[in-house]
C-alpha cells in the first residue's frame, strides 16, 4: 500500500481504508453522491483507482462501511446499556454517550439526512432504527405512563434535534451541545422521577 500522505493527515487518521471514507464524504456532501465516481475519489486522494479498490469496490460499500464504523459507537452502547441496572445514571450515561457517539458522525448523519432514497436502497436507514429502538428500550420504563415514555424518547431526539436544527443558531458548537444535552438528561430525569413517584 504505497500510499504518500502529509504528515497532519498521518497523524488524524493513519490508515488508508479511514482517509478514503473521509474523502468520500467530504465529496458526497459538496457535489452529491450520484455525481461523484470512484475515480474522483481516487484523484482527490492521489492514488490509484486500483489502490481504492482494494478497499471498496463500490461507492455503496463506502458509505455502508462508514455507517458500520461511525454507528458502532451506538452499538457498543446498546450492548453496555443492557447489562447496567435500570437507574437513573445509567440512563443519563446513555444519553451522555449517545451525544457523543452522535457528535462523531455528524457528517455521516447529514449525509443521510441530504441522501435519503440513497439511505433507503442501501437499507442503511432501517439498522439505525434496529439501533435507536435497541436504545428506546434501555431508556423506556414499560410500566411508565405514555407521557414519560414519550419524554425518553423525546430525549434522544432532542440530540438528533441538536445535530441538525441548531446549527443555524449563533452560539459556540461546544456550548449548544452542553446546553442540548442538558435538555435530553432533564427529559430523562423527569421520567425517571415520575416513574419512581409512582411505585
């Protein structure tokens, strides 16, 4: 894999399979994913279409391996998520996490948002429902009034709100997503506590 990079790239992300996906989605956002090749992505790279296709041989496979890789995160935490008693911390930690794991595939999940018949035919879309079900029912409390129930949800769409919604706003990145997480762990809170109240 004689492959030359710069040594800032080299230090972010040393390996070939990585550089490919970032450049893959910095292409699909600026000019569509329908309009770029693999041979532009291999030019942007500066290397040979044969070096790219040692890794994918397909555009699909790009953005399927990006989803895996980016939504692991996600996975990992669903895991986790199961094996913790159901408390109040554990569903905060969750949504800490989830914020974060978010925060990491922010251009993934615009590109999904911009791209969404290709979302659609690559099926891509229906795992990351498998997964936010999969963390539904970590936050939910089956026996929880419907409202609360709809508060934990609510709680990770106020993330994906923050992802996408309030970009647009005047503010400092670092402090709009403070201040959307503080929002998702209140909604957790209050349903946690109303659930509690309850017993």
């Amino acid at each position: 894999m004689g492959v030359t990079m710069d040594g800032t790239k080299q230090q972010r992300r040393g390996n070939t399979r990585q550089r490919i996906q970032d450049v893959a989605l910095e292409l699909f956002a600026e000019q569509g994913y329908e309009k770029t090749s693999l041979r532009e992505i291999a030019e942007h790279l500066d290397v040979t279409k044969a070096a790219l296709y040692y890794h994918f041989k397909t555009k699909e496979e790009i953005i399927v391996s990006l989803f895996e890789d980016l939504t692991k995160p996600i996975e990992d935490l669903i895991e986790w998520g199961r094996r913790q008693p159901h408390t109040l911390e554990t569903k905060q930690e969750i949504v800490r996490r989830y914020s974060e794991a978010l925060s990491g595939a922010e251009p993934l999940f615009r590109f999904m948002q911009e791209n969404q018949a290709t979302v659609r035919e690559l099926r891509i879309g229906d795992t990351f429902k498998d997964r936010m079900r999969g963390l539904r029912d970590i936050l939910i409390d089956p026996e929880a009034q419907l409202v609360d129930q709809v508060r934990s949800v609510s709680a990770m769409f106020t993330l994906h709100a923050g992802m996408f919604v309030m970009q647009d706003l005047e503010g400092d990145p670092e402090k709009k997503r403070e201040a959307v997480l503080e929002v998702a762990l209140d909604l957790v809170k209050q349903a946690h506590e109303h659930a509690r109240e309850r017993d």
